[in-house]
C-alpha cells in the first residue's frame, strides 16, 4: 500500500475517533471536571507552533503583576517523568528540563512566583494544587483539546499565515480536530501575522464558520535581546556579525528568518524535530560547523536551550546564546480587560 493510501487510512481513523469523542462532548453525554478556581485555557486547532508558551506566559505575568496567584497546569510532552511533577512552587524550580517537558520548564523561567505542574490529569493536577495553596486562576496551556476540564475562558490561538494548512485532519493535515471546533473558543489570537490579506484570510474563516461576533486579536513575537547563562546581550550586539543557529521547535525556518530579520548572518544552520534532546554527537557537530564557517557566536531558542545540559554551555568552543522573545498583542488593553472581566465575573458567582 503506497504512503498516501496509508496516511488517508489513518486520517479516516483519527477522524471517526475525534469526531466520536466530540459528539459525546456536544451531547452532553462527557463528563467535564470543575476546579474551584477560574481556568484560562490556551490552546489551538493544529500541530505545530502557533505561540501558545509566550502567550501563556505573556498573560500569567501579567495577572501576576495583577496581584493574583497564578498556577499553570500543563501536560508536559515528553518528558521522562511520569504522573504529577510540580515543576516551579512559584518561588524555585524544582525539576530539571527532562523532568517538567521543555515547555513547561520554560515557562517556569519565563514566569517567576507563578507555580507550574505537569500531569496528563490537569483536573488532579488542579485539585493537588487547591489542596497546598490559594490560587485565583489557572492557566491550562496547550488545552484546547483537553475537554474533560471546565474553562472559564476558551482562548483559540491560530497561525495568521497558515491557520488551517490543507484543512485535513492528522496525518493527512496539520488539523488536531474539524475546523468546525473553532466554535467552542472565546476568543481568538492570531499569531505571527505578516500582512493586511492574512488578516483578511483569518476574518473570513471566522465568518464561514460562524464566529464572526467571537473577539479577534492579532498578535506578533520580537527578538529583544540574547541571553548567555545569567548574562543578556542586546539585539544589537549582533547587528550584521556572522553566527551559526540551531532549533528543534515546530517551525524552526521562522526562527532563523526571524534571526536574519534582525540583521544576523546566519553562516549556519540546523533544523531538528521538535522537543528535541540532543546528542553529545549532533552538538558537537554544530560546534565544528559553526567553527568551520567563521561563526562569532551560536543562537538557538530559548526552548532548545532549557534541553541543553550545563556543562555543555560552559565547554562549548563558542558562547551559545537563546535568543528572548517578547509577545506582542495589539489592542492589548481590549484584551487584559476581556481576561480581567472574565476571572472577575468568576469570582463573584
């Protein structure tokens, strides 16, 4: 049987599985689990990056900054750990990278006094955490499909210059569930958006599908600055200067033009899976071209780098750097006050 007989055989299974488990879901007939606290779900339609870790930790600051005690509750892909794992108390990490998942890890950097726990079970994960402290909202991160669990806000993030991609489902597609699903979110981001037809495109999807009325954001990521060890370098310091990158994210070809958008020289570079852990073999194979081709430094993401060991760091031929970036939402005191009111009328229930 040829490759793409095989994919459309597995994409006829996803689909009668996907669609089975939500009927059930519109039915009624699926039990949905309730936390105590109000829950902010974050999550999209698609495989692959759409934003979701700096747009979780984009709006857990600012809550934090809020004064509310915030907790994220994340699955945590492929980590080596099983069962719960409390990856940061909100005043330390406590778990190492392999431990929590790369992105969880992540957003424990990113989002200090905010507690982060992996678990499979984010209603067990939330009600442990009702059991130890006080927590006014939790964030589920990548949590679209996870509907077993209450949320007060179903926030959908979608790509602004690939949305749907061929509009299959897996494998066939890029499609986690029916584009039809997109009516179950409050809100919709759209990420990375490049241009004025690509907002149009995201409008239009909207309106085939009846969420016309559903608040639209249009949201972007900026480099601002390179971090070595405890160290930042500002985006300037690498204006023009030849370097070497790598990435296993998603979409790493956005990285690297991204990276050249800021007036890099990419001399190198070098794509792997995403999640990816590497090898003693594959580093010191981009340590050796990156030396071969001149390069003054090495850039990867700050995901790639919470998968790199220590020692690794500090014995490396040239200093590697992960590039920070910042997400930017527009209208974005639409937006806090949409997630603000929207906790607020929870608490008062």
């Amino acid at each position: 049987m040829s490759t793409s007989l095989l994919k459309k055989a597995a994409t006829y299974l996803y689909a009668f599985g996907v669609n089975w488990r939500l009927r059930k879901f519109h039915s009624g007939h699926y039990t949905i689990r309730k936390l105590n606290s109000p829950v902010i779900s974050v999550g999209n339609l698609t495989v692959g990056g759409t934003g979701k870790t700096p747009c979780t930790a984009f709006i857990a600051n600012f809550l934090k900054a809020d004064g509310l005690q915030v907790a994220i509750l994340s699955r945590g892909y492929k980590r080596k750990s099983k069962g719960l794992v409390e990856v940061s108390n909100g005043q330390e990490i406590l778990c190492e990278a392999a431990q929590a998942g790369d992105e969880p890890y992540l957003l424990a950097q990113l989002c200090p006094g905010v507690r982060v726990i992996v678990n499979a079970d984010r209603n067990e994960a939330g009600k442990w955490l009702e059991s130890k402290a006080k927590i006014d909202v939790f964030l589920l991160d990548d949590g679209y499909q996870h509907i077993q669990l209450h949320r007060d806000l179903n926030l959908l993030l979608m790509d602004g210059n690939n949305p749907i991609g061929n509009g299959q489902l897996l494998p066939t597609g890029v499609l986690r569930e029916p584009v039809t699903e997109i009516a179950r979110a409050d809100a919709v981001i759209a990420t990375r958006v490049e241009a004025e037809t690509n907002r149009d495109a995201i409008r239009e999807l909207l309106d085939l599908h009846s969420c016309g009325s559903v608040p639209l954001f249009f949201s972007h990521h900026e480099i601002t600055a390179f971090k070595l060890l405890n160290a930042i370098a500002p985006l300037s310091a690498f204006n023009h200067q030849p370097v070497a990158a790598f990435s296993g994210i998603a979409q790493p070809a956005r990285f690297f033009a991204d990276l050249q958008r800021n007036n890099l020289q990419l001399v190198h570079q070098q794509s792997f899976p995403d999640h990816h852990r590497y090898s003693q073999e594959e580093l010191q194979e981009i340590f050796q071209q990156a030396q071969q081709r001149k390069a003054e430094a090495i850039i990867t993401t700050e995901k790639d780098a919470a998968n790199l060991p220590y020692n690794v760091l500090m014995q490396a031929p040239l200093p590697i750097y992960a590039a920070q970036l910042q997400f930017k939402i527009e209208n974005e005191l639409e937006f806090k006050q949409l997630v603000r009111q929207k906790i607020n009328d929870c608490l008062q229930r």
